[in-house]
C-alpha cells in the first residue's frame, strides 16, 4: 500500500516512510495470493523452444 497516495503532504520523512512500508510488508498475508493472479501479473508464460 502505498501511504502517500492520498496525502496532501509534499514531503516525507525517508525513516518514517520506511518504517510504515516495512509495517505493511509485514501485515501482508501471501496466502491470500491466488497464484493465477501472479501468473497475470507477470505475462504470459515464456515461449517453448
């Protein structure tokens, strides 16, 4: 997630930021992660040879 999307602040503390996306990446639950959704996200599958 990212925190400063809605922000009407035009800086931000880099330490502060930091911590919060390390305190989200840390709340997030890769077993909600439907594997299909990866495979959409990254392309298609590399051609065979």
């Amino acid at each position: 997630m990212n925190y400063t999307r809605f922000s009407k602040a035009t800086t931000f503390d880099f330490d502060e930021a930091l911590d919060k996306i390390i305190a989200a990446a840390a709340r997030f639950n890769v077993d909600r992660v439907k594997q299909e959704d990866v495979a959409r996200a990254g392309g298609g599958p590399p051609d065979e040879e």
